[in-house]
C-alpha cells in the first residue's frame, strides 16, 4: 500500500479535469481525493503500487480533450488508509498560474440533446457541460467554481443537482449547468427595451425579424452581436449605415458547414477550425456564385465566415435555415456590448429589436478571426476560444511584467510563472469607451490572476494611451510602485513571433508594418532587425519619404503615392509624362502643385518609411485604391488584385539597390520607375502587384544572406498579407535558413503586449 501527492499545472480547469480523475481513481480501485487550487490540481491516491503507476501513467493519455498538461510531478507519503475517492472543495490560497479556460463551442452530445423532443433541454438554449460552454466569459475568480462565475446567481434545481454530483455524469461538476427550469431565460424586446416575447417565443418571434429584414443585436458569449439577413442587400446597407462602417467587411454566420460549402471554397484545414471547439471566424475564398449581398464583403475575394457556437445561435440559425451578418454590437471601433442596458442604450440607434437573457458577461470578448496560409493557421484577431491561453516563456525568477501593448489593435499580456498570458483583444484605443474597455480588462485580469506587476512595459512612442496609463502606474505608488520598460515596437514584433515559435536569439527579425515609435524619435516599420529578447540591431530599412500630413494621411493611400513619387522623380511628376498615373490624375493640378511645395520644403511632412505605407503608394499608383475606409484597406486590395489572373505566371520582380552602411537602406525608387513604366507599358495590374510582392520577397532573401543569419523571423500587420508571406517562404525554400511565422499570435500589433513582455523579463534577467 503506497501513497502519492501529485500536483498538475496548465490549462486543468473547466474542462472535466476532476471528474475525469475521479473516475479513473475508482476504475483502478484508489482512495484518496482530488481539488482545484489556484496553480492547478492536486490529487491524492492511495492503493497497491501498480495501480498508482497507471493512474499516473494514464493521466496524459487519457485527459479530456480540451486540457492541456503542462507539468505533472508526484511525490510518495506515507499511507493514511483512505476509505474512499472523493472531489474536495477547492483551495484558494497559493498564486494564480492555472490557466484559465477560453469559452468552448457547444458540443455534439449537448446538441443532440437540444434538438431531441421529450428531453430536459429540449431548445434550451442555455445547455452546456463539462465538455462545452462559456468559461472565461463568466469567471470572476480563481478557482472556477460556480460560486466563483456569473451563474452563481441561478440555484440549481433538483434535477441539475442530482446531474452535477452524479460521476457518471456528462455534467458531473459542470459549473454553468443550467436547464429549463432552475437556468437563464432569454426575452426579446424591442429597441426601447419594452418586452415583445419571452423563451421559445421569444427565438421564434427574432427569426421572423431578422427573416423580414430587420436588425437583430442578441446577446451571446462575449458580448452582444448584430445579426440581419446576409441575402438582402438593403439590410445590409441599413447596417453599415447605422454602424458607421463604410467597407470593412462583415463576418457571415452559415446554418451549416454544408452552406458554407455552397458559396465558399473550405479546404480540410479551414472546415477543422470552422468545427473546432474554437469555431473562430475563418477567412475563406468566395465561389463568386450569388446569395450573399455584395456589400456583405465588397470588392473582396475572400468571406468571413463562422459556424453557430453557442446553443442560442444553434437555435436562431435553425429557425432562420440562411446565412446572417453576425457583427459586433458596437458602433465601428467601439468595443463591443455586454449589459442588457448597455446594449440598449448604445445600439437602441442600430438594432430593431434586442434577444437578451439574464447570464450576465464578465468579459467582452469578440469572435476571433483566423486565416490559413500555406498550410499554417493565421490569428488575426485573437479573442474568443483563444482568450485568454498563454504562451510559454521561462521565468525562472517569477518576475511579474504587465506588457500594456500599442495603440491599434491593443492586447494586454503578463507574466505569470512560466507563461505569458495574453488579453483578447481589447480594440484600437482611440474612442473614450475604448480606453474604458482597456481599463475593464486590465483590472478584470488583475483580479482574476491577483496580479501585481514588478514591472510596467510600454511602447517607446511618448503619445500612446498605453504608454501613458504604464508611466501613471508607476508614478502613483510610491512604496512598491513597478519599474517602466520602453519597448522598442518593431522590437516587440520580433519578440512576440520568436514567443510564439519558441525560438532564441539571435534572428534576423523582419518586422514590418504601418508605423511604430524608433529609437531616434523617427518613424520606422521596414525594419530589419538583428534580435535577440534583450537587444536588437537595426541591420536595414526602407529609404523614408515624406508624407504630407504625416500619420493622419495613412488612409489616404494617393499621398503615399505622391511622396514616393516625388522621391523618386522629382519636379517631374507635375509634367505631362506623369499626369496620367492615376495616383496623379486623382488630384486636380492646384492640389498637385501645393502638395509637391509641401513635399520639397518638407512642410507638415514628416518622414516615414513603414511598410504598409509602400503597400498603400503601390495601390494607389496603379489605380486599385486611392481613399480607404479602414485600416490596412489598400494594402488588402494590393494583395487581392495579384490574385486576380495570375496563377501560375512566372514571378518576375523589379530592381532595387541598397546600399549599404549601418544600418543599410533599400532604395525602392527602381521599383517605383519600374512600376510606373509597366503601367504605361499597359501591364496588368495583377501582374504589377505580383512583381511588386516578389521584389520584396527578394530583399528579404538578399539582405538574409548578407547577414548570414540562418533564422528568420517575420512580423509586423504586413505579414498578414498570405501572398507575401509564402512567396517569402518560397525564397527561401532549398536554404538552410528557417523561416518563421507567427502561430497562435497576431503577426499585427494585437502580438505587441506579448513582446513586451518577454523583452522587459530577458532584461531583467
Ligand atoms: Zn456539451
Ligand atoms: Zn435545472
Ligand atoms: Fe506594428
């Protein structure tokens, strides 16, 4: 007769880890006990001594599919004489490092049941078990209990009790069990609140809504979402015009995997992560065949589209049979609804008609969205079913850095043991409710973790909102306040790919974006940087230009254009050679002429050199996009149009020079006069943006052999360009250099907190 203590960490809570234990000590014949504590689980076993080495030896194998183990260490005691197996109360004492779970999309078992006439949750739709249901979303503190989460309002009938303490169970402790009688209700209501149906009535009056064109917010997971019919043009438009969103296209929410089929082409590894327990919005290639309105995603190849994730959108899209708009319920970059009355009062403008229920929202959460590319999934908004998972990075010291990220896309990660966590995402921190949400988010993982940071890293960049609530944190605690890290933010790139892919220093990193903050107070984002955590080298950039009106410009792709164009010919883009480039001709020659003044005397024209400000000089220089109504739009276009009839062609690429020094400079005015002179030599456009692409590919390449570096490490919003990152793939195809992407990060500033943070632990090592 032996004993044995043995203590799990990782991602072990809320995914049926205790019963799961529980059953597995009773099949082998052990006594002891099993509990949550803050770090994990900790289980006792007494028994013969064979039986305990396949209790331990059958724990990885046998774990429920949505844990993850990430250590297991056991240590024998002397016997007790246990009488039985049993799941103790959880302890809530020692630090917060156990993962928290992300929500999980309802699971077959739980669907077949809602959809069985005579069972108990028969169109419940608040049906859930340990295998599935909303997690993260509804914890308030460690460890997950049901005291502990928003459900600790509703008292569990009889039936559900007898279910949550039965072993045999599927909902054997499955803390949000709910059910027709004890759980939520859901109620629609018009768009002053007033009341219109309630329960079952209350699905079946939101279908036919939504059926007659109208605009439905429901309240899901993570926050409320705006839903209308995908078909209807009209309905659409309305949308767009309520939500102020010109042209960013809209996600689809899709009946079945079959209709998504219908109208989008669904390669084996896009269907798996539609059906995945993550079910993210994934981007796929439309079949250009009819059905769904054009100005769902207009004048773009590629769908957002998802598959229902939570039991009520299950049962609104059965009522409904046809695919919907399902879009955050905010007003554009508003971060999204949660409250009932939050809701009513910001979208009360937006939405017809409001199906609500009375599960309360800890956390606003968006739907994630992912992308394929060659073979590897691309995160390109990390938020529901991913939120808030952590990456893995050694922190021998335990050292607590808060990394409070950029400007757009922010996220917010910590260090906590060997991991670092990562926020959903939180949203460009521009509007007032966006700095609000910021805030909510950082004192809700604050709590959660009871988190106090030993150090604040922030972006280099003075103006950032985030830099700014970083250094007021360490000024208003005087007797223990954090120390500040500045973070270079293209450094940060490099450091949350090499996170993300577990790889040391040094790299060549890439880092290429719009704009971030560089160390000379310049603005940087072509950036070739000799990493490793702690430092970096500036190898190379791209030549800078001026750009009239500086960052404000960055939607208005012609003034790119212009910049680059004058750098590259000079007084000559006002002759009548150039007046037919359509980055020219879209000005009239009075506006012309006072942009060129601006340019030559470098009048509010700061210098840039980003990246994405090439992509946006190139789009608009052949014609694809002069204006854009979001971010990133004319690039995106830029990409699109080399799709567009050119499978197959042979990539040829312009000249460049660089030229070298320390660091070296690019000089991209060959491409620009290469570029320009295919246009008049009426090459296609889809050809000139696939020679462009290449170019850049061949930089990387060359500059990758200069430096002799063998690991090459890409990031920065550019690289969600699919086109570009394989044909850098393919530059390097047959080297011995090792090209690396990013996996479960964000190659955008989404990454950045995470960089941050793995920067300011190196250097505090
Ligand atoms: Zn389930
Ligand atoms: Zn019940
Ligand atoms: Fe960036």
């Amino acid at each position: 007769m032996i004993r044995k203590r043995i203590r799990l960490t990782g991602a072990v809570q809320g995914v049926g880890f205790r019963p799961f234990i529980y059953r597995l000590a009773r099949d082998l014949g052990l006594n002891g006990w099993v509990l949550n504590d803050a770090s994990g689980v900790q289980i006792e076993v007494e028994g013969e001594g064979p039986a305990i080495r396949k209790f331990i030896e059958l724990i990885p194998v046998r774990k429920p599919a949505m844990a993850h183990i990430e250590s297991l260490e056991h240590k024998a005691l002397r016997p007790v004489g246990y009488t039985k197996f049993e799941i103790r109360m959880s302890l809530g004492r020692e630090e917060r490092t156990v993962q928290v779970i992300p929500d999980i999309a309802t699971c077959g078992e739980c669907l077949s049941e809602m959809n069985t006439k005579g069972e108990r949750r028969y169109r419940y739709p608040f049906t859930n078990c340990t295998n599935c249901g909303p997690r993260y979303t509804i914890i308030e503190k460690l460890p997950y209990d049901r005291p502990s989460t928003t459900m600790s309002g509703f008292t569990m009938c009889p039936d559900c009790k007898r279910e949550y303490e039965a072993p045999e169970d599927r909902r054997f402790h499955a803390q949000p069990i709910a059910c027709p009688v004890c759980g939520p209700r859901v109620t629609l209501t018009d768009a002053k609140g007033r009341k219109v149906a309630e329960r079952d009535d209350a699905l079946i009056q939101s279908a036919k809504k939504v059926g007659e064109g109208l605009i439905l917010a429901m309240k899901g997971l993570g926050g409320f979402l705006l839903i209308c019919d995908a078909r209807n043009l009209a309905t659409v438009k309305r949308l767009r015009a309520k939500k102020y969103r010109e042209e960013k296209p809209f996600a689809v929410m899709f009946p079945t995997l079959e209709e998504i089929k219908e109208h989008c082409e669904v390669a084996p590894q896009e269907q798996e992560l539609l059906l995945s327990p993550q079910s993210p919005i994934v981007l796929v290639k439309k079949r250009g065949k009819g059905g769904i309105a054009e100005n769902v995603a207009p004048s773009n190849p590629f769908l957002g589209v998802m598959l229902p994730y939570a039991p009520l959108h299950h049962l609104l899209m059965d009522e409904l049979g046809f695919p919907v708009v399902a879009t955050s319920g905010n007003k554009t970059d508003d971060p999204i609804a949660i409250d009932n009355d939050e809701a009513l009062q910001r979208l009360g403008g937006v939405a017809d008609f409001f199906l609500m229920h009375d599960r309360p929202i800890l956390r606003r959460v968006d739907d994630s969205v992912v992308r394929v590319v060659g073979g590897q999934t691309m995160m390109l908004r990390r938020a529901r079913g991913y939120a808030p998972k952590p990456v893995p990075f050694a922190n021998p010291d335990g050292i607590h850095v808060l990394g409070l990220g950029g400007h757009l896309k922010n996220t917010i990660g910590f260090s906590q043991g060997n991991n670092i966590f990562v926020s959903q995402h939180v949203g460009d921190l521009e509007a007032y409710e966006a700095l609000q949400s910021f805030n909510e988010i950082l004192a809700s993982l604050k709590d959660l973790y009871e988190f106090s940071p030993d150090t604040v890293a922030v972006d280099l960049h003075p103006g950032y909102i985030s830099t700014k609530v970083g250094e007021d944190m360490v000024q208003s605690g005087s007797k223990g306040a954090p120390d500040l890290q500045r973070v270079q933010h293209h450094h940060a790139h490099i450091a949350s790919c090499m996170c993300d892919n577990g790889v040391d220093g040094p790299v060549l990193g890439v880092s290429w974006d719009g704009v971030g903050y560089g160390t000379d107070g310049v603005a940087w984002g072509s950036e070739f940087l000799v990493s490793t955590f702690n430092d970096f080298e500036r190898l190379a950039h791209f030549l800078p230009f001026r750009l009239v009106g500086g960052e404000q410009a960055a939607r208005r792709p012609s003034r790119s254009a212009l910049g680059t164009l004058y750098q590259t010919f000079g007084d000559d883009i006002l002759s009548d050679r150039l007046s037919e480039v359509p980055a020219i001709s879209c000005f009239d020659r009075n506006e012309l002429v006072t942009l060129r003044d601006c340019l030559k005397t470098g009048f509010n024209s700061p210098l840039v050199c980003g990246m994405g400000r090439l992509f946006d000089a190139v789009s608009s220089i052949i014609g694809v996009r002069q204006e854009c109504s979001f971010e990133g739009q004319a690039a995106m276009e830029l990409e699109f149009e080399a799709y567009r009839g050119t499978k197959g062609s042979r990539a040829l690429a312009y000249e460049y020079e660089i030229r070298s020094g320390k660091p070296a400079v690019v000089d991209w005015r060959p491409i620009m006069r290469g570029i320009v002179s295919d246009h008049f030599a009426r090459v296609k456009r889809s050809t000139i943006s696939l020679k462009f692409h290449q170019t850049l590919a061949n930089i990387i390449r060359e500059i990758a052999d200069n430096a002799n570096m063998n690991r090459i490490v890409l990031s920065g919003g550019v690289f969600q360009n699919a086109l570009l990152t394989s044909l850098v793939g393919k530059a390097f195809k047959g080297s011995l250099m090792k090209v690396y992407m990013h996996k479960s990060l964000p190659p955008n500033d989404g990454g950045i907190s995470v960089g941050q943070v793995a920067i300011a632990l190196a250097r505090s090592r």
